[in-house]
C-alpha cells in the first residue's frame, strides 16, 4: 500500500496486529494454572476441549485456553516455549490466513497450535512440506507434542505402500510434501476399488513455504500417465536437422519468451533437407513441431542450469528451489529432444491418465492457511486466487542485519573476480559465509574460482541434495564458506557457531538477482535470524540473464565497477 494511504487510513497490518492482541493476552492469562497441571491431568485436556466442542462451543471460544495447552506441552516435550509473536502466527494460520515469518522465527513450532486446535473436532489436518526430509523431520520434531496430547500422527514418504498411506491419512493430524498430497489424490481419483483409496476429505491445511508451492508452482501440473504408441525415432531425426540449422538464418531466437520461430530460408534449407514439398502441409505439422522443440533443446535449455543428466536420464531441476524435480517430463516432446540431444536413450511421450494442477488441489480444502518468509509482495496474487490475506509478524527480537547496496560490473568474469576478492576478505575476518547462486553451472564455476585461492568450501546444489541438512546444519560455524543455488537449505535454520555473533554473523553473498524478489530475499533471510547480527550484498553484471533481457540496454555507465 502507499504511504500517503498509510498516513490516512491507518497500516492494515497494524491494525490486524492489534486486533490480536488481547487474544494473545487471554492465552497467556491461562498460563500459570495451566502449568501446575500434572502430566495426566495436561492429556486430560483433550477429550475435555473435545466434549465441549460437541456440547456446542465453537473452536474460536476455546483457542486461548487450547494454545495455552499445547504451548505447555511444547515447553515439556521439546524444551521450547512459543514466544508470543508465534502465538499470533498460530492464530493467524487458523483464520485461514498466511502468516509472514522471518527465518529462523519457529515456523515449524507455530503450526503445532493451529493443527492440534483444528484437529479436535475430528477432521484431519495436512501439514505441507516442500520436500521428504523436512516432512519427516518436522512430524519426528513436532509430533511428540502431539502424541503427548493423546493425538494420532501420520507421515507420508514418497515410497511408501497403499496401506502405509492410509494408516497415514487415519491420523489426526498428517505430514507430506505437496507432490506426495496431489499424486495421492490423483490416485485415489483412478483407484478401481474402494479399499485403494487412501486420503479422506479437505478439510484444514497449512502448507510450508506458501509462496514456493502456491505461487512458484502453482500451475505446475501432477500428472499420472502412461507410454504412448508413437516412435522415437522422430526426436533423433529432428535433432539432427536442428544441428545443420544456422541461428539469425534458418530460424529466430526470442530468449526473453522462451520461443523460436523458422524464417523462409530455414523452412526451405529443412524442406530440401527432408526432401519434402511443404512444411506446412497438414501432415507435416508434426515434423515441424518436433523440430521446433529440437531447437528450443539446443537454445534455450541448458544443461547444469534447466536440468542434469544423472545415470543416462534428464532430470529437471526446479528454477525457483533449486531442487531436482524426480519423476517430472517436460511436456509437447520437448523433454524427448533433450534426451535427443543429450545423446540418452529417448523414452516414449507419454499419454496423460490424470492431471491436476497444485493450484486446483489446494483450493479443494474447506480452509486453506500458509507460513513462509516472504509472501507480502505477492499478497493481490494470494487473494485472488486463493482468498488469502498475509499477516506480517513481527519478529521476536529486532532485525540487525545490514544489507548493503547491490554492486553491477561489465563483464560476469569482473563480477566473480570481485565476489572472491569479498568471499577472501570476510572469510579471513574469521565469518561464515553463504554465497547464492542461480544455477548448478554457476555454483561449480565459483567453487572452481575458491579451488584457486585454496579456500575450503562446500557446495550446496541439486546435484548432491543428500547432504543439504548436513551442510547448512555446519554453514554458521566458523570460517565455513557454502556454495549453494536457490535451495539455500530451505525450512533448515543457520545457527552460528560460538562467537561468531561478535563478529558480525552470516555473511550472504547473492551473484545475481533473480527474476522472483522472493527468492533474493529468500537468500537474504538466512543471515540476521532472532536478533543474530549479519549481512548480505548482491554482486551483479550486464552479462546476468537478467540484466541481459530486462534491461541492461537502459543502464548508463554510472555506478557500474571496471
């Protein structure tokens, strides 16, 4: 909103804030009496709130002394109070709301009061994650409050059987990743018999990492399908002819929209070369869409950047997460010309059997709710499409962090010569460093880089995820630099290594900026989390793809580093 409608009406964030408080207040009156109790007496309490949910109370008129409880819970079972800012981002989440949590705020802890109030009244609640190991570690985490409170926990994993998902789905309360709900969902959707299906009902839902699953991948599609009749050979053929094809004479390039287009003399050269009379004669519309994907193969996906080949198979890698996206093709036969060009044996395009999209799966739940770091920038998208309003909470102690102003060089080898020159400087200050990347390909150039200047380093991307917790678990120890593309160790906390705060914490080092905010700020947030000191500085060039097709050509002289 603009200031001068601040100045008038009032921060609608502040407002909500306020309006908050005295529910916070009752909670914490509940406080004291609610610690004398036994553990027994503690348990107790759930069939208690049950047998006044059904005698007609609403699940508002219990909430302070619910939160109460389970912060109570949370104290003797994990050793962690909710602070009263977490308080509010539970309340928040069970409004149906998104609630905007810094890093490094206890998002995980806050989801416990919300689920374990909505689970009372006998509807399960899905808590979503945005991959395996985070699902696993926050229900193993978490779910002790929980089973303390005489709750039923379930988890889903990727390879787990049908009478493992729905023992899963039973449970009061459910963890999994966004994948393994909707894949769920689509199978159940296909199953044959009764017995086979294994989720029931939509009714509460707080995803993780809101913005990642319901904006970033919104549109992405699940889909279950299975191999078509048509043969490969096609792919083989078109990726040849797209070999003998010259760029800016046979065919245009249009980076910025992901698109090619075949001029006059590339439809001639590819008709001499078929020893075909028209190219866009009716049956030949397929040759030429084959050969069009061939090309956008070649030009516009790269390899370590859009995907990996790993054990003679292309795998995508997600632009926004970094992550590898297992069991995911890109569609129209486009994924086949990678495997054409890439040189790996050529799967069959598949048939589609069910599809549906996160966006559409998600908007099935009776009441939807978020946690992320970063969603106000995206808040008109969030209402829109989902009639979720994001509620900015406050941090428990004060943001410290300094970012400093973004340096732009000519050229990317003057960018990366300069973020060495930082990554030496700081490193030899004794402070942990991070550095973002926004691609495979660029992170093992700057590994290559530090190699030289024999500093000791990990490197953090979607080809050696395995070890993602273990890495970021270790990047705020001493002198530690890590290497890592958009992943960053999401929904993992940095925590600094004794005496490292004296110092002045993380140090965050972005290489470019990506066409998301978001995500930069994604990047950002690993550093200055609870009151730790810190600080971050983007080092950018003409030469970034960004800088390149949004904009370079607007940018003076002034201010750019030789």
């Amino acid at each position: 909103m603009f200031d001068w409608t601040k100045k008038i009406f009032g921060d609608p964030n502040e407002k909500e804030l306020k309006k908050l408080q005295p529910i916070v207040e009752k909670i914490n009156s509940y406080e004291p009496d609610i610690s004398k109790l036994n553990d027994e007496e503690l348990k107790n309490k759930t069939p208690e709130f049950r047998g006044r949910l059904n005698k007609g109370e609403a699940l508002d008129d219990i909430l302070p002394e619910v939160f109460a409880v389970v912060r109570e819970a949370a104290k003797r079972v994990t050793g962690m109070r909710p602070f009263d800012v977490q308080l509010i981002g539970g309340i928040v989440l069970h409004q149906g709301k998104i609630a905007e949590m810094a890093t490094g705020e206890g998002k995980t802890l806050v989801a416990t009061m919300p689920a374990y109030l909505n689970a009372l009244n006998g509807n399960s609640v899905h808590i979503v994650t945005v991959n395996d190991y985070l699902a696993k570690r926050d229900r193993h985490w978490m779910g002790g409050i929980y089973e303390f409170l005489g709750l039923k926990v379930g988890l889903i994993q990727h390879d787990m059987r049908i009478d493992e998902r729905k023992k899963a789905y039973e449970a009061d309360i459910t963890y999994g990743t966004n994948n393994e709900f909707g894949f769920d969902y689509l199978r159940d959707n296909m199953a044959v018999r009764l017995e086979d299906v294994v989720q029931k009902g939509y009714h509460f839902a707080i995803v993780d990492e809101v913005d990642s699953i319901l904006i970033d991948e919104a549109r992405t599609p699940l889909i279950i399908s299975g191999p078509s009749e048509e043969s490969t050979k096609m792919y083989q053929q078109a990726n040849r002819i797209a070999t003998r094809l010259q760029k800016d004479v046979d065919y245009k390039v249009y980076e910025k929209e992901k698109t090619i287009t075949i001029t006059e003399e590339g439809v001639s050269r590819i008709e001499g070369l078929l020893q075909i009379k028209n190219l866009y004669d009716e049956k030949n519309m397929n040759v030429q869409h084959h050969i069009i994907q061939a090309l956008k193969a070649q030009r516009l996906f790269k390899r370590d950047v859009d995907y990996i080949v790993k054990d003679g198979e292309v795998i995508i890698v997600d632009e926004f997460t970094g992550r590898l996206m297992f069991g995911r093709r890109y569609s129209d036969g486009l994924h086949q010309a990678i495997e054409a060009k890439e040189g790996v044996v050529i799967a069959r395009e598949n048939q589609t059997l069910a599809t549906i999209t996160f966006q559409n799966y998600f908007r099935l739940y009776k009441k939807l709710s978020g946690m992320t770091g970063t969603a106000k920038t995206e808040e008109e998208e969030f209402i829109h499409i989902y009639n979720l309003p994001v509620v900015v909470i406050p941090p428990n102690k004060k943001l410290i962090r300094h970012n400093y102003a973004d340096v732009i060089y000519r050229t990317e080898r003057e960018k990366f010569k300069a973020v060495i020159k930082e990554i030496v400087e700081v490193h030899n200050m004794g402070r942990p460093i991070l550095v973002g990347t926004v691609s495979i390909d660029k992170s093992e150039t700057l590994s290559r880089l530090l190699k030289k200047e024999n500093i000791r380093h990990n490197v953090l991307n979607a080809k050696n995820h395995e070890r993602e917790a273990e890495i970021i678990a270790q990047a705020g120890q001493g002198k530690n630099v890590t290497i890592s593309t958009n992943m960053a160790g999401r929904g993992t906390d940095i925590v600094l290594g004794e005496g490292i705060a004296k110092l002045g914490g993380l140090h965050v080092i972005g290489t470019e900026r990506h066409e998301s905010r978001r995500i930069d700020n994604q990047l950002r947030g690993r550093s200055g989390r609870q009151g730790d000191p810190g600080s971050s500085r983007f080092f950018l060039s003409l030469e970034d793809d960004l800088m390149r097709l949004f904009g370079s050509d607007k940018i003076s002289g002034n201010g750019i580093r030789e």
